[in-house]
C-alpha cells in the first residue's frame, strides 16, 4: 500500500514540476498545525492548558521522587530488614508504578484532548488566512506539509509562518 501511494505521489510531484516549469505555476506548502500552534491565541491557550493540569504533573513528579526513595531505603536497608519489611515495600513500589503509568496516561490523554480542540477550534481561522494568501498571492497549489512525504522542499516555498501572521490577524 505505501510503495503504490509513494509512487502515486512521486508522479503527482513529478507532473506537477513539469506543468509548473511550462505554465509558471505557483506551489507552496504549509504545516497547519505548525501555523495554528504558533499563533498568539494557541501560546496563551497552551499556557492556560499547562496551568491546569500543573498540580497533576507535580503530584506524578512527586510520586517519581517517593519511588526512587522507596528504592534507595530497599536498596540500602535490604541487609537489616525483615523480609516482610522487602516484600511491602516492594508492593508499595508496586503500587506507585501503577499509579504513575497510570496517572501519566491520563495525563497526556487530557493534554492530547486538549490540544486537538484547540487545533479544532483555530482551523476556521486556518483555513480563512490560508485561502485570504492564496488569494493574494495567486498560489495554484498549496500542500501540507508532511517531511515522510516531501522529500525535499525549498524554505522559500513554506508559507506556514506566513499563515501564522495572517492568522494572527484575523480578529474574531
């Protein structure tokens, strides 16, 4: 399936280059998410984002800190202690893992959710500042931005921080 889609794509690029080279076509690529991540709107609400879930980072950070004491009291008291002693502090180290892998998921779940609707959120802006460049400077073709598919594309083809600005005026 990846080599006939790679193929596909190499005779679109390789078309595209020809047409471009006879009718002086106008390509660009962008990165949408770069362009809407960049944003004054996506800092501001990425710093709210951090500021929410910053007491669970610190409780998990935390919890890092109390398993590698646990682990180092195992470690450095093993020859005095009692087995019973090992063995519970083993499943309280247990018991941390647990709660960190666990914590940690939901974590960048939430981060992940959170993002994605800020993306969701800024993609009208995206798209009226992506088609208001188009339009004013008569691109034909517009790509997004992807380095597993484009093996190579010339810096001044990048009209990502070009969308940024234009996004970044766009009032609401």
């Amino acid at each position: 399936m990846i080599p006939k889609l790679f193929k596909l794509l190499c005779m679109v690029f390789a078309l595209s280059a020809g047409i471009a080279a006879q009718a002086q076509l106008r390509v660009a690529v962008v990165n949408s998410n770069e362009a809407a991540m960049n944003t004054e709107e996506a800092k501001a609400t990425l710093l709210q984002i951090e500021e929410q879930f910053a007491p669970e980072s610190d409780r998990l950070k935390a919890l890092q800190q109390d398993m590698i004491k646990l682990r180092e009291k195992l470690i450095n008291e093993s020859a005095v202690a009692s087995e019973e002693e090992r063995r519970e502090i083993q499943k309280r180290m247990e018991d941390m893992q647990f709660d960190l892998e666990v914590g940690a998921q939901k974590l960048q779940r939430e981060l992940t959710e959170s993002r994605d609707e800020l993306l969701a959120t800024l993609n009208p802006k995206f798209q009226k500042a992506l088609k208001d460049l188009v339009e004013l400077e008569n691109y034909d073709m517009v790509y997004q931005y992807n380095p597993n598919v484009l093996l190579f594309v010339n810096p001044r083809h990048n009209i990502t921080r070009k969308v940024t600005e234009a996004m970044n005026n766009i009032s609401e």
